[in-house]
C-alpha cells in the first residue's frame, strides 16, 4: 500500500512514533458468512504494536509529541483499573524515557481475585509505571495527588482515554488510513461501528470523513456512559474543535450513538458479550474483550440480524484492542 501524504495541518505537529501502521483490514469471510447480510471486515487496531496494542496509541503519538516538545520528564494520566489507555501511555512513556504516574480510580463493581494485579494492571507495572488506586468516592483523594504532581513544571497531563483535540487526531489519522485501504481493497466505506467511551476515537473517524466529504457511517457503541446523549455531546463537540484546529470548514456528520449493547453497565460483561466473542473466537480465531470491543461486536451481530444494514453494505468493525483484561473476566465465560 501507497505511504499516506500527511495533510498540512499534521505535517508541522509534533508525533512521536509508536504504532505500527497500517494496521490491516481483514474480511471476516467465515462471520459473513454466518449471518448472511452484508460484508463484514475489521480493522485491526488492536495491532498497533506497542505495549500488547489497542487504539490509545495512535492518539499517544501526538500526545507524547507534545508532552516531548514541552521538555516534559513525567506523564500523569487516569483511568479506570482495568485501563487499556493507561497500559499504553505506560508502554509509550517506557519507550520515550518518561516516568508515567497512573492514578486510577475502582469505579467497577467487579469483584474477581485478579482485578487489581492482573491484565492491564500487570502490564502497567511490567511497563514500570507507578500505579495508585484510588476509591470511587475518594475524589478529594485523587484531586490531592494530581495537585501534587501538577506542581512539578515537568508533568504533562493526559486526560483519560487520550481524548483532546491533539489525541483524536490519531483517529483523523486513522480514518484516512481506512479509507484508502478500503478504497485499494476495491470497496467503497459505507459503515464502521466500534466501542465508544471517552470520544476521542469516535470524533476524530467523525472529522476525518467530514473533512474528505466521505459519506461514512459511524456508529459508536456506548459502553461507558449511563446517559448515552453525554457521549454524543462529547463527541460532536470534540469533533467540532478537531475539525478547527484541521483548518478545515466541514461540518461533522449527525453522531450516532448506540446504547442498546452496555449491558449492566461499564466494563461489566454480560451474557449477550460472552456469546458474541465466543462466536468470533471459533468462527475467525480472533479475541474481542468484554468491556469494550466485545459489545461492539455484539452491536454488530445483532444490527446485521435485525437487518439494519443493506446486503451491498460494507461495514467495518473497528477492533480498537483491550484484550489485555480478558483473564480477569474468565468467570464471567464460566457463568454461560
Ligand atoms: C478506550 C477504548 C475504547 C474507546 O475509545 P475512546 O476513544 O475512549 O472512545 C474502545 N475500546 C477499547 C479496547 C479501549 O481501550
């Protein structure tokens, strides 16, 4: 596949090199197949390379460019304790010679031996970050820390899940990349869904599409939000303020959300998800997780067997990784 020329408006931003790209499109023959509508493909963003992968990567490119630039010695971010972002910003800073504080907050009501030493958190360590766990209610607690480390003029600060106007350009990165591989697979892009929480990934496939005038749909499956229209707002704000700092005059498309594949809430599995990556798994060899991409998959099935696309559709199933915590909800597979 051609190089991508990179557009005017990332050409002078700073990027620090961290993925391994094009990740590759693949058609998902035997899942097709299976449910008899339209072509179904993924993008396999849970290959980005580094640190085990997943789809914080590419907006940490531009992040620990900036944080680089800045003369920054140590990067704080946040997340959940099974964070997929955080074990990449650890894996990037480890490759960029920075310390990396991860302070990270028990918002999940999982309760399984390995939820705070293994998966994700493992990897943090392995990546030798600095890891502090702080309690849902204790938010005086975690103000307190990121003051503390605010006060050395060598910190930069990366708000969860990477989504700023400076991470999202990844996914505006991203979203070309797409769209030329569909386009020299021989295809013309009508649908991508994937996992939906922090809206970085969401808004910036949203202002790369608007600003090629590509007539995509993106559908983002929320898993995080209890109120779906926070994610939508989110989305279509950070997509506005991305498109701004493009250059570009486009409008971004309506957002579309979808709520119905959260299950019994963030990051908790249910038995739809279950099914639906046990499917993949034995049909294409491939493994989805149970918070994030796994109910995007399931969103998949289920929109392709209620009809909702047409059989010409080619629709693209954004893989955007997390498969680093599927251990810890073993369980959950048992309980089938
Ligand atoms: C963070 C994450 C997402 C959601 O991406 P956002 O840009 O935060 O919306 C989806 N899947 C996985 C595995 C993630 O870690």
């Amino acid at each position: 596949m051609t190089p991508i020329e990179e557009p005017a408006y990332l050409r002078d931003l700073p990027r620090f090199p961290l993925a391994a790209l094009p990740t590759p499109l693949q058609l998902l023959e035997n899942l097709s197949r299976e449910l008899n509508g339209p072509r179904l493909w993924v993008k396999r963003d849970d290959l980005t390379g580094l640190g085990t992968g997943g789809n914080k990567t590419r907006k940490l490119e531009f992040l620990l460019g900036d944080a680089l630039a800045k003369g920054a010695k140590r990067v704080v971010t946040f997340g959940a304790v099974q964070s997929n972002h955080a074990r990449q910003t650890a894996a990037a800073c480890a490759l960029a010679g920075l310390t990396c504080e991860l302070l990270l907050t028990r918002q999940v009501d999982y309760s399984d031996p390995r939820y705070e030493v293994g998966g994700n958190v493992f990897l943090d360590r392995l990546f030798g970050a600095n890891v502090r766990f702080f309690d849902a209610a204790d938010s005086d607690g975690l103000k307190n820390a990121v003051n503390e480390l605010k006060e050395d003029e060598h910190s930069y600060l990366i708000p969860a899940g990477g989504s700023n106007d400076l991470g999202a350009l990844g996914y505006v990165r991203a979203g070309v990349e797409l769209a030329n591989q569909c386009s020299q697979t021989g295809f013309q892009l009508s649908h991508v869904i994937h996992a939906s929480s922090s809206a970085g990934t969401q808004a910036g496939l949203v202002a790369a599409f608007a600003d090629r005038e590509l007539d995509v749909d993106v559908l983002g499956v929320n898993v995080y939000h209890d109120d779906p229209n926070t994610l939508k707002e989110r989305v279509d704000d950070l997509a506005r303020a991305v498109l701004q700092r493009m250059g570009s005059q486009a409008e971004p498309a309506d957002i579309h959300v979808n709520h119905a594949y959260i299950g019994p809430g963030y990051a908790l599995p249910d038995e739809a998800t279950t099914s639906a990556i046990r499917m993949a798994a034995e049909l294409e060899g491939l493994v989805f997780d149970p918070a994030y991409s796994g109910k995007a998959l399931t969103a998949l099935i289920d929109q392709v067997n209620l009809g909702n696309f047409d059989e010409k559709d080619n629709v693209v199933l954004l893989h955007t990784g997390g498969v680093q915590s599927i251990n810890v909800y073993e369980g959950a597979f048992n309980k089938e």
